[in-house]
C-alpha cells in the first residue's frame, strides 16, 4: 500500500518556463558556485606556489574524475529512483532506498581512500607524472584521497537535497563549501605557506561541510524524505548504477581525455604545456557549470514525473529542458570565445609560454559548448525515462 501522499512536495506542481527556472536556479546557482571556487582554487595554486604545482593538479585529476564518476553515478541514478517511488507514493521505501545509496556511497569512499593511499606511488607513475611534478602529485593526492568519502556524500547530497524538494538548501551547502575553501586556501597557502598540500587541505575540509550538513539535515528531518533503517537490497544499487552509469562514463571520458591530453604535452611542451592544459580544462568546467547545474535540478521533476507516468507534465518539462539548454549553448560559447584571453590572464601574465599555448586553445575549445549542454541533458534522463518515452 502506498504511503500518504506529501501534497506539499514542490516536484507535484505543474510547471511553466518560470516556475522550473525558479525551482532549477538554486541548483545552478550552486555548481557556478562549485565552478568558480575549483577555478579559485586553481588560482591560488598557479599563483602561490608554481607552474609545476599547476601541472601536478591536472596529473591526478582523472584520480579526482574517478571519484566524482562514482559519486555521481550514485547520486543521479538513486536520484531517479527515489523521485520516482515518490511519485509513486511510495515514500517509505524512497526513504529506505536513499540511506542505503548514502551507506554505499561511504562505503565506497572508504575503499577508494584506501587502495588508493596503498598504491599511490604507482598511480601517479601512471598518470604519467615526470620526476620534477612526482612529489607534487604526492602531496596533493594523499590528503584529497583522505576525504574521498566526504566527495562522494557531497555530490550524494546536493543532489538528494534537490530531490526532497529542498533546492535552496542545497545552494546553501555548495555557497558555504566554495567560500570556506577560498579562505582556506589564502589561509594555508599565503599566511602558513603549506604550498599546494594547503591547496589539497582546503579543498577536503571544503567537502565535509556538504558532507555534515546533509547527515544533520536528513537526520533530523521529519519530511518525506530522511534517514530510515535500509532494505538491503542488491537491485536498488544495482539499478542506482545503471541510471547514472551515463554519468560515470561522462567523467571516465574526461579522465582519459585528461589523462592523453597530459601525455602529449608532457612529450611536446613538457611541464609548461601540462600547465596550459590545466587552465583550458578547468576554466571549461567553470563555463559548463550552468549546463550541470540546471541538468541536477530538474532531474528529479523529471523522475518524479514518470513515477506518476503523468506524460503531459513530462513532455513540458522536457521541451522546456531542450529550449533552455540550446539558448545557454549559444550565449556559453560566445562568452568563452571572445572572454577567452582575459580568462587565461588570471592564471598566466601574457607573454609566457603558458599563456600563448592556452590561449590558443581557447579558439578552438568553445565550439564544444555547442553540443555539451544537450550532451549533458540526455545523459541526465536515465534509461526508465527513454522507456518511458518509447511507449508515449
């Protein structure tokens, strides 16, 4: 029997163009937030420490990929079927099925903290580090790998939140993490001089304040959605898995993508040209934020929806989906294209050789924002929303 239904869910609504703006815009608020303190980040590194700190970071960033891959497969998938057995009116179970995805998601971190601290030195040999940036891989790795599980839940509940109808929530969790990691990272980096170690520390304390907030809110709620002793059941992973598989495969590819693009300017460039692709990879992530952001927030309208199978709401909502996300393509693509010099002079004073080979990557890598934004969107329905269209 389904439990009552929770009339005040904000997911029932029918919406309109405003109405999902207004509903998706703390979720977007929160990934250009995301976006913006990761390039400040950056930033303290490229200009407190040193080029070959810069490179370092974007040596394990497929290490990061991996991490945030799992931590989004997870979070988007169990996303999909928690909203959806709310929809349903199932909400026992939905909040049953999400404290299970939240324990396997700690559980996960914690395996990957520890084969990854057990094999790091052949890991960062691997990613292809050279001898000059091997100690600051290390140092950058070891401590970001001590707070692989406070990743995880942090993506697990910035996206959950979103679910329970709380997007506003959310932007709070991902505005307090971004500001405490830039005053972390000033903190250790120019006061303690901790160098890119102070880097890795800001960015991990910056992970468990998404991570605390979201036990304490889910705990202590009495909403439609908290934590309830779980159903052990195999299916629900398994399914969580298969929904957002298209997310990890989305990250794996930035990983290995990252990972070649490493290898050729090691070979050609040397550290220098890993640094400029360090600047062209992150200041990409920033602009694609909007598309992420607004992707994560109407996700669970959308599963929701199809757990209703209410195919006039979804239909809307999916039409509304595709016209926003061609408009931001097309403004996202102009400001990279014609900002793209300003953008690489934050990290690199002109005149150096990071900064040309940057720069000149800027003219050819907007054109990617023409295609990411749907990219990003379909990827984001899942496999039961294709179903669920196929039949409509």
């Amino acid at each position: 029997m389904n439990d009552i239904q929770y009339t005040e869910n904000p997911l029932a609504q029918n919406f309109t163009i405003a109405s999902l703006l207004k509903f998706a815009f703390p979720t977007i608020l929160m990934m250009v937030v995301m976006g913006f303190y990761t390039i400040v980040d950056t930033i303290f590194v490229a200009r407190f420490a040193d080029t070959n700190a810069l490179s370092a970071l974007n040596i394990i960033c497929p290490v990061i990929n991996l991490i945030i891959g799992l931590g989004t497969m997870l979070a988007t998938g169990g996303s999909a079927i928690v909203a959806r057995k709310m929809g349903a009116g199932e909400y026992t179970r939905a909040s049953q099925d999400f404290t299970l995805i939240v324990g396997a998601g700690i559980l996960l971190g914690m395996l990957i903290t520890i084969v990854g601290i057990l094999f790091i030195d052949p890991i960062i040999w691997r990613l292809g580090a050279s001898r000059i940036l091997f100690p600051y891989c290390k140092e950058y790795l070891f401590i970001l790998l001590l707070f692989a599980p406070a990743s995880i839940m942090q993506v697990l509940f910035q996206n959950l939140i979103v679910t329970a109808g709380r997007p506003g929530i959310g932007m709070v969790l991902g505005a307090s993490a971004g500001m405490a990691n830039i005053l972390l990272d000033y903190l250790f980096m120019v006061p303690l001089q901790m160098g890119i170690q102070g880097a890795a520390l800001g960015t991990g304390i910056g992970y468990m304040i998404p991570a605390v907030i979201g036990i304490w809110f889910f705990a202590s709620r009495k909403g439609s959605l908290r934590f309830k002793m779980p159903v052990i059941d195999g299916s629900v992973l398994a399914e969580s898995c298969t929904n957002g598989c298209s997310e990890m495969v989305s990250q794996a590819a930035t990983g290995v993508t990252t990972f070649l693009f490493n290898r050729i300017m090691m070979r050609l460039l040397g550290e220098n040209g890993v640094a400029a692709i360090t600047i062209i990879i992150y200041t990409q992530f920033l602009l694609s934020t909007l598309f992420i952001g607004f992707s994560m927030g109407v996700a669970p309208v959308i599963s929701y929806n199809y757990g209703k199978q209410d195919k006039k709401r979804l239909k809307n909502v999916v039409s509304i989906c595709v016209r926003f996300i061609i408009i931001i393509s097309l403004s996202v693509f102009g400001i990279a294209f014609v900002f793209g010099s300003p953008l690489v002079c934050v990290f690199s004073d002109k005149g150096t050789s990071v900064y040309e080979v940057a720069r000149n990557g800027f003219l050819i890598v907007p054109f990617s924002f023409l295609f990411g934004g749907l990219n990003i969107r379909l990827g984001r329905y899942g496999s039961a929303s294709f179903q669920f269209f196929s039949r409509m």
